[in-house]
C-alpha cells in the first residue's frame, strides 16, 4: 500500500469502515502505461462494467479512446459525465428501448448478439443509421481459461452458421453499416495466450472475409487481459502484448483492432478496508471476523480466491481485558453475514492479527462493490475515498455512502 493511501487508511473513523479507499495517481499511471505499449492503430476503450464508479471514469477519460457499456443504464451513466465520449454498447439481450436509447445517445458501435438483436435494431432505426460489429462465437479451442464467452456453446454472440442471414439483412438495409467483427471469448488470459486467441482470430476472421468478399477493417478483440490475485505484483505484460499486435496489424495494413479491458485497468487502484471485530478458535482453526464481507466485496466469493490484504495494526485498546489475537497461524477471514460462504481469505498465514487491527484488501477496483449483494443483512455501506496525493500526502479525499 503506497505511503498516501496508508496515511489515509490509518485516518480513518471506525464508523467510516469498512471503506474503499483509490488511487487515482496510481491509476493514471497504470493507464499511461497501457496507453503507451499500445500500436497507433489499436483503440483501447474501458469496459465500465468493472467499475463505473465516476471518480475514476474521469481520471481513465483523459487515456482511453471510449468506454465500452453493456446496458441503457450504463449508457445514460457515461453520457451523464462525457456527453461526448465515443461509445460501443454491447452484451447479450438488448430491448428495443435500449437500441432506440442507444441510437439517440449516439453509440458509436452496436455489437449485434444474434439474428433477432439485427432484426430489432431495424425496427428501432426509423431514419438514422447504425454502425455494427458482429459478434462471432468463432470456433477455436479453448483449453485452461479462467472464463469462457466462446469457443464452445454459448449464450454470447452469434454462431458461424447465423452469420450469412445478417448479412442479407444488413445487405438488404441501407441504414445498418456493418464495419467488422467482435470477438470475445475468453478471461485471465497471459499476453502469450491472448496473443496466440488474437492469432487465431485473426486466421477464421481472414478466411470468412475473404469466402464473403468483405474487406474488414474492424475486429474487437474483447479484453479478457489476465489478473492474477495470487500474485497481485505482477500484471499482464502490455509491453509484449503490444508488440504481437504490431506484428497482426503489419499483416493487415488497414486493420483496426480495438480492445476492451476492465479489470486489468482497475484492479489494482482500489483497497478495501476494514477492521477485525472478533477473533476465534473453532476446532483447531483461527477466524478472524471483520466489519462488512462479501456483500461489499464480491469478488474472491464470485472468483474462488483469497483476496489479498495487508495488516495494519491499530495499537490503542482500552478494554480492561487481554486483546485476543492469533500469532503465526493460519486464519480465516470472514464477514458479519449470517452464511459460511462469507469468506474473503481462507487458513492465510499471519505474523500478528489483533480485534482492532485493520485490514487492506488489495486488487478491489474491478468488480468489487458493483457486482455485490449490497442489500442482504442490511448492514451499511462502505464509505468511498479518492485519495490524489500531488505534492501532498493526502490533497482529495471524498467519502461518501451510497444510498
């Protein structure tokens, strides 16, 4: 935890925890990053699903060519804070009104899921156009992946076989332009492995057009760029994956590509932190349990992981009686909900953990506090803290609880 962001933990009331405290520096430095091992003709634009939370959509806007959303509620979310940002809305099960909404905000890229997604796009169009990938579940195998969207059946995009009827249909409506393809298939790919899917791609897509007599000059490679919580120093290798994408556009000189990470952007600004409440011992296993839990973040539940934390001790304590505490040993961490699926660490080894002593979760920017049960228990929210040390240890700090 970087000397701002542990300054501003140990601020922190009791009553405002648990908290989840970002790094906004920290952020645009790994976005930078990412930005800038990229080739020219490689869009990157910011999955919001991970986490649209508007303090951080603003410090990505100024290094990503657009935002990438997957419902009306996500497009009315970055047209409220970028009215001009360029937008691709994609996802399976779009209404007609999302289509019309998205047609009204201006969406820059439609990716059509299926045949019947084609047809009801062109009864919302009336007199306005649209501008279209098609989202193929392209037939590759997938091996050891950590989530799959393709390569084997799938709600997610059209099958190959579907494609030849939406190209009668946009063939046969001047107001659908079809620009290329989408292709997301799978998660926690390495850059050797998302480059090798990329290549793969790359063949089918080159081998369809041309059977077709297309010219594409559009392929959406998804994101699905990996993050490891079992090593949380180390990232997916932009620098590598940025030069075999040099080498696929060398081979399509007037290709596109355009990628759309999410967790790989955010994950690793955002900290959850809370504080033990109770230590135990139940036949032989220590427990540790803490202020919030699962319903705040989701993530090693909904992933199967520990989540990775930092200790940070709190010495004051004004019981009259001895501090219970576990002194290295293995310890669970669970939260205040009434379910043994609550864990967010499991027998993770600890030198000193003491009721009181806070807890970092490190890599809670991405699908954290979005994708959770907010409501089950009803305990309180978490605060939220944007913490921009320029010059000063601590220089923006707001907190606030979601209603």
């Amino acid at each position: 935890m970087r000397p701002a962001l542990l300054h501003h933990a140990h601020r922190l009331a009791d009553d405002d925890l648990p908290a989840y405290v970002y790094d906004l520096p920290g952020l645009r430095e790994h976005v930078r990053a990412i930005r800038a091992a990229l080739p020219h003709r490689v869009e990157l634009l910011y999955a919001a699903k991970a986490n649209s939370d508007p303090r951080l959509l603003r410090a990505l806007a100024g290094h990503v060519d657009g935002f990438e959303v997957a419902s009306g509620g996500e497009i009315r979310h970055i047209r409220g804070l970028f009215p001009e940002a360029r937008i691709a809305f994609g996802g399976p099960g779009k209404t007609p009104v999302e289509l019309a909404e998205a047609l009204d905000a201006g969406v820059e890229r439609l990716h059509v899921e299926g045949e019947h997604e084609l047809r009801t796009l062109t009864t919302v169009l009336g007199d306005r156009t649209a501008d279209v990938l098609l989202r193929v579940n392209v037939p590759v195998v997938l091996r050891s992946v950590a989530l799959a969207m393709g390569g084997r059946p799938s709600p997610f995009g059209l099958d190959p076989a579907q494609l030849d009827r939406c190209l009668q249909i946009i063939a046969t409506d001047g107001r659908i332009r079809l620009h290329g393809l989408h292709v997301h298939l799978a998660s926690g790919l390495d850059a050797r492995a998302h480059l090798a899917l990329v290549g793969h791609v790359m063949g089918w897509a080159d081998r369809w057009a041309h059977q077709q007599g297309i010219e594409l000059t559009e392929v959406n490679i998804g994101g699905g760029m990996g993050v490891d919580y079992t090593r949380p120093r180390e990232v997916f290798d932009w620098p590598a994956f940025g030069i075999g994408l040099c080498r696929t556009l060398e081979r399509h000189p007037r290709l596109t590509l355009r990628i759309e990470p999410g967790r790989s952007v955010t994950a690793y600004c955002g900290w959850y932190v809370t504080q033990v409440l109770d230590i135990k011992h139940s036949r032989g296993e220590a427990f540790a349990v803490l202020r919030g839990g699962t319903h705040h973040l989701r993530t090693p539940a909904a992933k199967q992981h520990d989540q990775p934390f930092e200790v940070i001790p709190d010495d004051s304590w004004h019981h009259p009686w001895d501090r219970p505490e576990v002194r290295g040993e293995p310890v669970t961490l669970v939260g205040q909900l009434c379910t043994p699926k609550d864990v967010l660490a499991r027998r993770v080894m600890v030198g000193r953990l003491r009721i009181g002593d806070r807890i970092a979760f490190a890599m809670a920017g991405a699908y954290a506090w979005n994708i959770s049960h907010h409501a089950f228990l009803m305990h309180p929210h978490p605060t939220f803290h944007h913490v921009d040390d320029v010059g000063t240890p601590v220089t923006d700090a707001y907190v606030g609880r979601p209603t």
